[in-house]
C-alpha cells in the first residue's frame, strides 16, 4: 500500500451489508424502546435483590433463610454419602504448592423480549491458562480464537506477590503495563477466580450437592450454588439483576477439584439484553514443580509500557489527596473524574492539564520534565500521580458498587466550602459529601437534595 | 443538517416514521464505524444496537441544536470507550470480560455482513493502539476535522495530528501489498 490515498479508497471500498431479518429485529427492540422511554423507569434501576432486600419483613424472613442455609450446609458437612465436606476440599487446596489449569470462556447475548427472545447471538470465546504457585505468583496466558484457525496469544499476565507486581503484556499491541502494589493489593489479585476463592465463596452461600458423577474416568462429587450474591461481589457491570449457576466437581480419592462451571447471567433491563458468561475451569494439575524461571516475564526490547503505582488503600482519604493535588497544579478542580481519559493513561491527561496551567506546582513540574525522554518523564511521574491515580480508583469504585455517585468539579471551586464537589450513598438513610474546601461529612439524602438544589447552574 | 434538524424535529413530536428514517440513515454508517473500532462484528453490532435503544429512548431531551450525527458517533464512540474500560476492569481479576474477538460462527439473526476488504481493514486496524484507530478511524469514516477529533479525544489538535501520521504508518507498513487499487 503506497500512500494515504490507498488507505482512504480501502475506508471508502469497505463495504458493510445489513441483512434484512437482523435488520428488522435490531429496529424491532429500538422501536420498543421508544415505547417504554427512559422517563418511566429509574435512572439507576436496582437490582430485584436489592430492592426485596430494603424492606425491613424481607430482611428479617433472609435472616431466617441464611441460619436455615447454615444448618443446611452443616448437615451436608456431617452426612453426604461420600463423607466429602467442601471445607475439607478447601483445606486440601490449600495445601497445594503449585497447578496448572485452564478456563474456557464462552459469552453470549440474548434479548429478553421482542420476537425469539432466546436466539442466541453475539457468540464469543475464549481461553486462559494458570499456573499459580504459592511461593511465586500466578502467570496466565490468554488466547482468543484466530480468524485463520486455532487460538491465538492475546495477553499474558505476571502476578507476583513476592515482588509486589502485576504485569500485562499484549504481544500484539507490543505494549505492557507494569503495576506495583503492596500487600493487600497482592491478597485480591491472587485469589480471584481461584479453585480455593470459588470454594470459599461456595461455603458462604446456600449449596448443595450433587452426589457421585465420574468425569474423565475419574470418581466425582459435585456441589452447586446457585445464590447469586455468590458474584454479587465480584460482577458488577450495570446490570439489573444477577442469576448464578455454580458447580464444582470434586475427586473423590484426592479431595481436589477436578472441573468448576460457572453461569452467569447478567439482566440488562434498559437494554433489553440478558448476557450469558459460562466458564469451565478443567485441565487441573495438581502440585506441579515449579522454578522461579517460570515466573520471570520476557518484555522484549521494542516493546513500550508504563509503570503504575497505586496508594496502598482506596479511601475517602485517597481522594481527597488526589483532589488536593489536582488543585496545586491546575488551580481549579477538574471538569471530570476519573483523570483517566477513556483510553489514555493517567500521566498523559495530567501532563496536558498542567501544560496550560501556571500555578507554582505546574511550573515546578514542567521544569522538571523539560528535556527528559517519554519513559523517564513516565518513570518520573510513578510517584507523583499515586494519589491522582487513588482518585480516579475510587471514584471507579464508587460506581462499581453502585454507590450513587456525583462530581461537581466543573461548577464546584476550592473556595465553596457550603457546596458538594464529591457525593456518595453510605445508606438508604446517609450520603458522605466531600465539599469545595474538600472537609467532609455525612448528610441525610434531604440535606443532599438542598445541597445539590443551591449549586450553580 | 437541515434535514437532521427537522428529523429531530419530528421524532420530538412523536412520529414513530421519522425514528425509522434515523435508524435507515445513520445505521450502516454506525455500524462501520464501529466494526472498525472494535475490530468485531458482534461486539459493533451489540454497541449501535444499544446506541439506537438509548436513543429511541432519550429523544425528549436531545437538543435541536446540536448535530444529529455528531450526537450517534459521540454516543458510539462512548459506548466503546465503556466497553473497553470495563474489559480492563475485568481482566485484572481473571478471564472474565477479557477482550475476545468473535467466533467466525455466526447466528441466524447477525445484522452486519462485512465485504472481505472491511473485513482487512478491521484486522489491520485492530493492531494500532486504541487512541490511534480512533483518529485514522474518525477522520477517514466520517470526514472529521483535527480539532473535532482533538475535542473528542479531550487533547491537542497537535496530538491527535501526530497519532494520525503514527497510525497511517502503521497502517501502510501492515496493508503493504495486501490492497492496491
């Protein structure tokens, strides 16, 4: 291809066809939502479970089902057939040094009404090996499905505890990232997803078992949940409501996992979409030798990357910092948190901030980087950014945890004490705001609602 | 962009025929778009689907002011941008929501059927960094200015002038010999 005209014809020729029955489906799910606008629902729809959860009967009668659900699970401790209790499963994972395994990933979408709601589309897959070893860390390899055939290696991940880092390596992009962390950081990053967090959370909730299946030639015995607060915690990306479905199958000889399915399936009420998420956890090699050689990253030479630092926790505190911070430099708060800017880093965003700013901390810093090259502006600014980078977290964080979060840094100065810059839901009963000379206190949601009603318009 | 104003216009007043004169108008447009930047089918189909639901659903508060087509490629551009945030979320805590690319199996009920010259582009596109494949995609697909893209972007005309040149290197480098004509 010879010149930027070549390309141009290439965007021009590229040709895209809609398919008629798709077509008319699309605009069939579009024209019923003009039907049903957005006025009619809540801006933020909770989930069935928690609204059932907010009356005080309903939480009284859950009371009584998780002491039931307790005695269940005792009596499963004490009488299944086999004699196999998932926390002595739990304790024989914990004593395993080092495995293998492998997760197979599909994903699919639905609609939830309008003509076929069940027809699956949107079909993806995917696949992630581990090998986690409890002196080292976890290494995993991602693979997506190549359009030429076979699997192709999309990422590969280091999480090494012992050196209190966490490294993404995208060998297609020729990127990386590198986080540094500290020890609970280390804690959250290992137990993810892992056989022993997946028993953990099993033993939390209601489950029951499955009896003896064999599975590979192998004698199992299964457990299942199915109570969706088992994820409630972890998956948390919009959605109106959340079904689980979680089996695990357990050797009856070793006590060890032998395959872990996983469904979910996530309710997207606006959108009338459902998304399905199943995993199988399979492959497993139970206390495999391990070097440390198996936990060294390769990143080669031409390969860019960024470091990240994080504070060593995310509070209401971190926050404040990183606004505090913010205004050295730029005089005013930001229009919008988090810094991060959809898709560049943190150091970038911050950098063309302060390039238009002539407070002392803003000059103070461009003297500093006058002159240096991109890795050791970026080295320079590890440090620097950690409570920026601890804001933008939290305020992530806030709305992961559907905490009914606000901003007003474009009408809020440091100067307004009387006014809400930073607002988050405690409870039904409490918000915490974070005001313009960044004091902070606890208000009832109507105290907020006069508040809010008095800011600038 | 008269013509835009009036659709809006209309659809503010309720007529349902003037929803499907958008949808016709704009979804091929969309949906390349968006196949570009996401480099998958499904996922661009699943982002303008959603886009024309949020539409179809928040039409009482669109502005008459503004640009119709600005106001579906801005809307496009954040739901990928969404997306993608969320797929990083999730890949630090395992597999889940790490970024797939679709199964060549595709259902009855698919909605896009791309020409095997989109279906390159894509594949070349999906090598540039996002940042990238968002300017050369911004510029080529919908004729934007530098500084509309800068304004979307939220960074300097300058940037997003060097993130072009980058790109269509790039692209150059990858395409070599594959198309000609």
């Amino acid at each position: 291809m010879r010149s930027a005209d070549d390309i141009k014809r290439l965007f021009r020729n590229a040709e895209l066809r809609i398919h008629p029955d798709g077509d008319e489906r699309v605009f069939e799910d579009v024209l019923q939502a003009r039907r049903h606008p957005m006025e009619d629902q809540p801006a933020t729809p909770d989930s069935t479970w928690r609204t059932i959860m907010r009356s005080p009967l309903t939480k009284l009668a859950a009371a009584a089902v998780v002491v039931i659900a307790c005695l269940i699970g005792l009596s499963f401790w004490r009488t299944t057939g086999s004699g196999i209790a998932l926390a002595d499963v739990l304790a024989r994972i914990e004593q395993v040094k080092a495995y293998r395994s492998t997760t197979s990933a599909q994903f699919w979408s639905t609609k939830v009404t309008g003509e076929d709601p069940n027809k699956p589309y949107n079909f993806k897959e995917a696949h992630d090996t581990w090998l986690i070893s409890k002196e080292y860390g976890r290494k995993s390899t991602d693979e997506e499905l190549d359009p030429n055939g076979g699997w192709s290696k999309t990422a590969e991940s280091y999480c090494l505890p012992p050196k209190r880092t966490y490294i993404d390596i995208w060998p297609k992009q020729k990127r990386y990232r590198r986080t540094e962390f500290d020890d609970r950081w280390a804690e959250q990053f290992q137990f993810q997803d892992s056989p022993d967090t997946l028993v953990k959370r099993i033993l939390k909730y209601k489950y029951e078992s499955l009896g003896r299946s064999t599975i590979d030639g192998i004698e199992v015995e299964g457990f299942r949940t199915t109570d969706p607060n088992h994820v409630i915690d972890i998956i948390n990306r919009g959605e109106s409501e959340i079904q689980a479905d979680i089996k695990i199958w357990v050797d009856v000889k070793t006590q060890l996992p032998v395959r872990c399915d996983s469904t979910y399936v996530l309710f997207y009420q606006m959108e009338n979409k459902k998304k399905y998420e199943h995993f199988v956890k399979h492959d497993f090699q139970w206390d495999v030798p391990v070097a440390a050689a198996d936990f060294e990253p390769v990143i080669p030479e031409d390969y860019t990357g960024i470091v990240i630092k994080y504070p060593a926790h995310i509070t209401e505190e971190t926050a404040i910092e990183g606004l505090k911070l913010l205004v050295e430099l730029l005089g005013k708060y930001p229009e919008k948190i988090p810094i991060e800017a959809d898709f560049a880093d943190v150091g970038d965003t911050v950098l063309r901030l302060a390039e238009k700013s002539e407070t002392p901390a803003a000059m103070r810093l461009k003297e500093e980087i006058k002159g240096l090259t991109d890795k050791e502006i970026g080295n320079k600014l590890v440090d620097f950014l950690m409570p920026i980078r601890g804001l933008d977290l939290f305020y992530m964080r806030l709305q992961w945890y559907k905490k009914d979060r606000a901003y007003y840094g474009k009408i809020v100065t440091p100067k307004d004490a009387d006014k809400v810059l930073l607002r988050w839901k405690v409870s039904d009963k409490e918000y915490r705001v974070i005001f313009g000379d960044l004091h902070a206190e606890t208000v009832s949601p109507e105290k907020l609602a006069e508040l809010e009603r008095n800011l600038p318009k | 962009m008269i013509e835009d104003k009036l659709l809006i216009f209309r659809f503010k007043q309720g007529r349902n025929g003037t929803l499907r004169q958008i949808y016709d108008k704009y979804k091929v447009e969309l949906l390349k778009l968006s196949v570009v930047l996401t480099g998958d089918v499904n996922t661009a189909e699943d982002i303008v689907h959603d886009v024309f639901v949020k539409f179809a659903q928040s039409a009482e508060r669109i502005s008459l002011t503004g640009s119709l087509k600005n106001y579906l490629v801005t809307s496009v551009i954040n739901r990928i941008r969404n997306y993608r945030r969320d797929n990083n979320r999730h890949c630090e805590t395992g597999l889940e929501g790490v970024e797939v690319f679709s199964s060549p199996e595709r259902g009855p009920y698919q909605w896009a059927v791309l020409s095997e010259q989109l279906t390159l582009l894509s594949h070349a596109l999906r090598e540039l960094p996002y940042e990238q494949r968002e300017v050369v995609s911004l510029r080529m697909e919908m004729d934007m200015t530098f500084r509309r893209i800068a304004t979307l972007q939220n960074t300097s005309t300058n940037t997003v002038k060097g993130r072009y040149r980058y790109a269509m290197a790039r692209l150059r480098s990858l395409l070599n010999g594959e198309v000609e004509k």
